[in-house]
C-alpha cells in the first residue's frame, strides 16, 4: 500500500514538473507575441534597412545575414564535422588519434559561446583579416557548432547495425565504399536531423557574434559574406538595449521571427529525416 | 605438415593461429587446413572459437577494435596477411555467410549486386545476377520483382539472398557462420539442401552449433574448444570415433 502511495505522490510531482515545463515555454511565447504584435508588420519583416528610430526600421538585413550566416556554418561545420566523425567511428577507431580528438572536442564543447567569440575576435575578424563580417560570424558560429555536430555524426554512425557493416566488408567493399554506400545512407536520415538542430541553436546565439562586432544599425541587405556582421539575435540585443519603449516591441517581434527560423530548420530537419528514413526503407 | 584428411590439395592453411581481442584470447595456436572441394564443419561450444576461425580466413578480425591476429593464414599458398595483399581482394574469394541475414535496406538486385559493384564488375550485372540467384533457387520466384526492398523477403528468403550476393562474385570459398540459426526448420531445410547443392563447386567451411547438421553436411570436422583446435579429421571418425575426451562429451550432450 505504501508503495501505491509512493507512486501517487512522484506521479503528482512530477507530473506538476512537466505542467512547470510546457507552461514555462507557453508563458514565454505568449508574452513575446502580446509584446510583438504591434511591430508584427509585413513591412518590419522585410524592410531593406535598419533605422536608428523605431519607425520605419525593420529586421531584413538581420533576417538575410542570419540566413548568410547559417549557410556559411553549415558548409564549414558539416563536411568537417561529418568527416571528423567518420574518421573517428571508421578509421581510427579505439587509437590513440581517436582518443587525442576526442578529447579536444570535448575541451572545445565546453568552451562557453562568447569564448568562442573572443578567438573568433582574434582568429578570423584580425588575423585572417576578414574584419567584421559575415564570413567571420559563419566561422565563428562553425567552430560554436563543430562539437556538437561530431558527436551526433558519431551517434548516427554508430546507429547502423555492425552487422550489416560487417557484410559489406565481407563482400569486399572497401572502406571509403562502406563509409559512402552504407553508413552515410544509413545515417542520413539522424545525420540531417542532429544537424539541423545543431546549427538551429548556432544560429540562435548573440554573445560570439556581438564581441566580433556585429552592427546594429545597416541600411542595405547584405548581398555578400564580405558584408558587415548583421544577424537576428544581435539586433534582438541591440534593440532591448534602448530606452524607447517602442524598441521594446520590436525586439519582441525580432525575437519571434529568431524562433520561428530556429523553429522552422528543427522541424525541416526531421520532416527531412523521417523523408529520408522513408525512402531508405 | 597438415596433412589435409581427403587428401586433396588445401585452399586455406592456418599455422600456429592466434587471435586475441583487447588481450582475451579467441584463438589459440591453431593449424588446420581446409582442403579444396570439401565442406569442413566447424563444432563446438559457443565461445570456442568457431566464429574467430572463420573470421580470420577473410580477415574480418582486422575490423574488430582491439583485435590482435598472430601466425600465418594461407590462400592458395599466398600469406593473406602479406603486404602486398588488399583485404577487400581476399573477401571476394572467401565469401561469408553470417547467421543473420544482414541486408542492405535496398532493392534486391541492389544487394546481389553489391559486390559486384564495389569491385567494378559492372559489365555483365545482370548475368551474374540471375546465375547467383537462380543456383540459390530464387530467382524463378523474384525475377520480375528484382526492385522490391529486400527486407520484404520471408526470413528463409533473405537469408538466401545472402548466399546470392555471396556466390555472384564468384568466390573460391564459403564461410558459412551458422547459417541456419535464425530460420525455422523448413528454411533450415532448404538452406542444408542449397549448401547440399553447392559442395563440390566451392570449397566450404560450416561452422555450426547442430550437431546433426555437421554431421549431415560435412566431410570433415573440425571441433573446437577454448579456443584450442582439439582435434579434426573425417567426420565419420569424429563423430564415432573422437579420439579426445573432450570431443567425445561435447558429441554425446555431455557439455557442461
């Protein structure tokens, strides 16, 4: 009888706690939109400039570097981090290489966001030169992302049954055959996934971005990664900064548009996944 | 040496084998040679070492972490640890058949031709694909449904289509990694009578947790126990006659 009592009083409990959970991101969401649906307007999503005055501003030069950002990470952070990740499962396994990167990813995973912005600060914006741009925000964000996107490269990689690794070996595959014709198909469908919720978090983050020296104020849409550091979460910052209560809302509504991106890349990255698995079957 | 109890020529050769993995030993010291044209069966406990043997004649150890192979295999009189000697060329003349059925979630065709395409012999796919299924019997059943996943197949039916796509490269030898024990017995049947079929054409190693169906199938026993080959010869003489205690408990169901 104690037992069933037990199991009432942790099943309350805890259910309390996942009410606390959802209730916590509802809450979250239903004062951001009150607070932005004001500046909510066609014209604020897409208007080419930011403007020093509430009025007439708008987050379509952030939207679009964001977007820069996001592809210029992706093409770093996955080829390597995918490569990274098949090194260490297929070539390297249990060696001391393995273990060696392992550990530096590990080190690099626990690296706080706005470190990463520091050396991004050092390594890309002045001593590669490419100042405050676009490009070095992408990099930045690409080493931010790199650990994570190893290690759930490694987590789809391991998914693929070794047996079914094991018979491609025997049928006289080589490595680089097994690695391309089964275990990259195989674990498509939870690399894509893992990697898009990887780089939706990257590009979610102000701090890196705000100490290489985003702007806040631009009047054109960036067309090139040479262009300066524009992005979503640091025009968030920016605009919560201001005393005008104006700027109050429109951070709201930046901050919508910043979750709806995010969002948006987690569920393209299942949707696309379980399309994958489908098709894999 | 070796002499190989048929006393016909050997295809494979193991000198004094060891395999280790991460420091526990699999194989210990083993020297046996399987003799071309015959089906050797490999007996004993699970653990004994059955698995590793076969393993080390396609160098399928290598791929397993920690996996330390010590002594010399032969193919054709060729060191297959050599340096000169590629893995995936090895592979391709000891084919493997694995307990269970492990396709590739793809066609068919595309798993019968796995092999072939991985080498690049692309040429005559489509022969080479009907020949290997038509000798596993299936090919009259699923010849207008080559594009259907292969997962779909009944359990017997897959487990066939990995003899397929073994046998369309062509290979020298079989290693059969108890192929039988995932199936029912009518599919056991059917796979004993295909092994049955194939004697002669390849040289074959069983290994085997029946009993009967070593017994069945085999000229040669091979019974193996902690990793030590205890003793081998004409399964006749085995299974009647072992000259080692531990073979003759082993045989009789008195095995732990």
């Amino acid at each position: 009888m104690r037992a069933a009592r037990d199991r009432d009083w942790l099943g309350g409990l805890s259910g309390a706690a996942a009410v606390l959970s959802g209730g916590a991101f509802l809450t979250l969401m239903g004062f951001l939109l009150i607070d932005a649906l004001p500046a909510l307007q066609l014209d604020f999503l897409l208007s080419p400039s930011t403007s020093r005055l509430p009025d007439g501003t708008g987050i379509g030069p952030a939207v679009v570097g964001s977007a820069w950002i996001l592809l210029i990470a992706a093409a770093l952070a996955l080829p390597v981090g995918i490569g990274t990740a098949v090194y260490l499962e297929e070539y390297a396994r249990r060696r001391r290489t393995a273990t060696a990167v392992g550990r530096a990813l590990d080190g690099l995973a626990a690296v706080p966001p706005v470190v990463h912005g520091v050396v991004g600060l050092a390594v890309f914006v002045r001593a590669l030169g490419m100042g405050a741009t676009i490009l070095a925000g992408g990099c930045t964000l690409a080493t931010l992302a790199l650990p994570a996107v190893v290690s759930t490269a490694r987590e789809a990689l391991r998914s693929v049954s070794p047996e079914v690794r094991l018979a491609a070996y025997s049928l006289g595959a080589t490595k680089w055959q097994v690695v391309r014709r089964e275990l990259l198909p195989t674990a498509a469908p939870s690399l894509v996934a893992g990697s898009c919720l990887t780089l939706s978090r990257a590009i979610g983050e102000a701090a890196p971005l705000l100490v290489l020296g985003a702007v806040s104020f631009i009047t054109f849409v960036p067309a090139a990664p040479g262009d300066p550091l524009v992005s979503l979460p640091t025009q968030v910052f920016a605009w919560t900064t201001r005393a005008h209560a104006d700027f109050a809302a429109l951070a709201a509504a930046a901050s919508v548009a910043l979750l709806a991106a995010m969002v948006g890349l987690r569920l393209a990255g299942a949707v696309l996944g379980r399309a994958l698995q489908r098709s894999a079957r | 040496m070796n002499r190989s109890a048929s006393g016909r020529s050997p295809v494979l050769v193991a000198e004094d084998l060891s395999v280790s993995f991460a420091g526990k030993v699999a194989l210990e010291g083993v020297s046996l040679a399987i003799p071309r044209g015959c089906l050797t069966a490999l007996i004993g406990p699970e653990g004994g070492g059955k698995s590793t043997l076969l393993r080390s004649f396609n160098r399928l150890n290598e791929l397993t972490p920690g996996a330390v192979t010590a002594g010399i295999v032969r193919l054709n009189g060729v060191d297959i640890h050599q340096g000169g000697v590629d893995a995936a060329t090895v592979r391709r003349k000891v084919g493997m058949v694995f307990p269970e059925a492990t396709l590739f979630p793809r066609s068919i065709f595309d798993n019968v031709a796995f092999g072939l395409r991985a080498s690049g012999q692309v040429e005559e796919l489509h022969n080479r694909i009907e020949e290997a299924l038509t000798t596993v019997g299936l090919w009259s059943g699923i010849a207008d449904t080559l594009d259907a996943r292969a997962l779909s197949l009944a359990p017997g039916d897959r487990q066939r289509l990995c003899f397929a796509r073994t046998l369309a490269l062509r290979p020298e030898v079989l290693l059969l990694d108890e192929p039988t024990t995932a199936l029912d017995s009518a599919a056991t049947a059917r796979i004993e009578s295909l092994v049955h079929g194939l004697k002669g054409d390849y040289t074959i190693v069983l290994a085997t947790s029946g009993r009967r169906q070593a017994a069945r199938l085999s000229e040669l026993t091979a019974y193996l126990e902690g990793g030590e080959l205890v003793e081998h010869g004409p399964t006749e003489t085995i299974f009647t006659n072992p000259r080692d205690a531990r073979t003759e408990s082993y045989l009789t169901g008195r095995f732990r």
